[in-house]
C-alpha cells in the first residue's frame, strides 16, 4: 500500500459521514419537534430508549445524553424485553425506538406492547416509511437513507453517524427548553475532569471564622498579628455594617513601612486598598483563577448575586490550583 492510502481511506469515510449530516440536517421537519414536545411533556412517567444492534449501542449513547442534560430516561435491552423487561415499560411512558429498517424482529414486541397500552407514547426513529415501526408509532422520525461509508455501502458507519447526531440534537434541544445551565450539569458531573473543571468559586472558598475579616478602625499593630494568624495574606476590611470597605494584602507593607513613620499606630483604614476585586459565587473557579492571574493577586473576595459589597467568602489561589484547577 502506497504510504498516505491510509489518511485518504479516512478522509473519504469522514466525509461520507458530512455528507449524511448534511442531508439528515436538511430532512429535519415537524415532527422533530413534536418529538420533543413529547418528551418535555413527560411529566408522570419515564423516558426508554432501545434499539438493537448498532442501533442498541446508539440507544445508549441517547440515554446518557438526556440524562446527564436534566431529560431522565434508561436503555431497555431490546432482546430482554421479550423475556420480562417489558414490565419496565408503564403508563405515560414515552418509548424511543431506534432501528433504520424499522423491522427488527426484537423490536415487534416492544411495538405491541405500546401499541396496545394508549397512555404509552412511541416515537418512532427509522428511515423505513413502510415499516411496522412507523406505522405504529404515535411520532414518526423519518431519517434519510444515506451511503455509508466503505466498499459495498452495508458497514453501519454515516447512519449510525445520523442517529447519534439526532439523539443530541434532541437532548440539547430539551436541555435549552428546561434552561438546564453549567451549574446542574455540574451537579451531575461530579468527578473527573470535567467535575473538576465545573467547580464554582463557591465550591472552593473559605467561609466563616476562616475568613480574615478585621475591623476597619483596627490599628496596624493588631492587624498585623491577624496577618500572621490568619496565613492567607490578605485582610478583608469592614465597616461597623458588615460591608466591606478594603484589603490589606502582606504584599503592601514593605511600601506602607517606608511612606509612614508609625504605621503600627494607624488604623488600618487609612492604608488599606479600597474598592477589592469581589467574584460572585457561582462562578467558575477557573475564571476566578484567570482574574488573579491577569491582575497579579492571589485572592478574592466572593460575594452572592449584585451584593458585592457583603463578603460571604474568599477564594485564594493556592485552594484553587490544590483542586487541580489550572
């Protein structure tokens, strides 16, 4: 084999793929819609998927989707349905069946079951017009025949592509509708590197009697030992309201010792730095470690919605880069 036949076996096969895109995408009518429209209204019972065969492993995909982007639903075995899962499917459930013939042996008994029980809602995905499964189904997805890619148009590769697409398509369609944002997902992603990259500011920070609040009539001198003691080198500054006026960060003092004589008898609000960056709390720790970075500190107050003068806590670099947050 010539050396570059490989890349171009690939670059024919992914663009055999575009090409199905393209015309799945030019195909999708009402009765997308509809089917979200269905499932959205799935307020008393379950979201089921199957399918078998390639279709199976799709079905699955499908599943994980929806229910990692708020839409909650699980994949029925297909060939274990006949064999008593049937009876994970119940009234105002909705079925999702996916098979490109649309005449999948395993899928006859599925499609009876629904067709039988009308409080059962089935959404029909196949390219088979003449088929048991869009006769039957209750929404009918009509997807192109497509070439798949490959010698002899028969490996499941551009339709396969296809069914994938769409079964996003439809979750992020009903993740937009439910306004399900960063925050939910995160909820539902709690490990790994994409937990990890989701972590809020709020996740991270300091709360409480961690915080270094000090008084703003507080003299340097006591300041001082709050610094020490409080090892983040930084003093969030407050006034008799709770409302934070200013910081004073250890970075300052080698400048405050050579502008002022007595520096230990001043209170603290006639040196502190007013007007401190403040993050709100939900978010991303990220961004938070991109401020620090871009206006050289090492942390932040954090505050909740438009109040930005009330300090409910403090994010500092170290806890940010220590949760592998980089």
């Amino acid at each position: 084999m010539k050396k570059n036949n490989f890349k171009l076996i690939a670059k024919d096969v992914i663009q055999n793929e575009i090409n199905a895109l393209k015309k799945l995408k030019s195909s999708l009518g009402n009765s997308f819609n509809e089917a979200v429209k269905t499932i959205l209204n799935c307020k008393n019972g379950k979201i089921i998927i199957s399918g078998v065969g390639k279709s199976g492993i799709i079905s699955k995909k499908w599943s994980a989707t929806f229910s990692s982007t708020g839409t909650p639903s699980f994949f029925l075995d297909a060939s274990n349905a006949s064999h008593g899962d049937l009876g994970q499917i119940s009234s105002n459930d909705i079925v999702i069946l996916i098979s490109l013939s649309g005449s999948s042996n395993e899928l006859k008994n599925i499609i009876q079951y629904c067709s039988r029980n009308r409080n059962i809602k089935l959404v029909g995905i196949t390219s088979n017009n003449r088929s048991v499964l869009y006769k039957n189904s209750d929404v009918k997805i009509l997807i192109p025949n497509v070439k798949e890619a490959g010698p002899g148009n028969f490996v499941p590769t551009s339709s396969t592509t296809n069914t994938l697409a769409l079964g996003d398509a439809m979750a992020i369609a009903c993740m937009k509708y439910k306004k399900f944002g960063k925050l939910e997902f995160k909820n539902f992603h709690p490990s790994g590197s994409l937990g990890i990259k989701l972590r809020t500011v709020g996740d991270l920070m300091l709360t409480g009697n961690k915080i270094p609040f000090i008084q703003e009539k507080t003299k340097m001198k006591n300041a001082l030992k709050q610094l020490i003691k409080k090892e983040l080198g930084v003093l969030i500054v407050r006034n008799n309201k709770k409302i934070t006026t200013g910081v004073l960060v250890d970075g300052d003092l080698k400048r405050l010792n050579r502008k002022f004589d007595n520096l230990h008898n001043l209170k603290i609000k006639s040196v502190m730095k007013k007007n401190p960056i403040s993050i709100e709390k939900d978010t991303l720790a990220v961004k938070a470690l991109e401020i620090m970075n871009t206006k050289k500190i090492t942390s932040l107050c954090v505050h909740k919605g438009k109040k930005r003068k009330i300090t409910l806590g403090i994010i500092h670099i170290h806890t940010i880069l220590n949760a592998n947050i980089n």
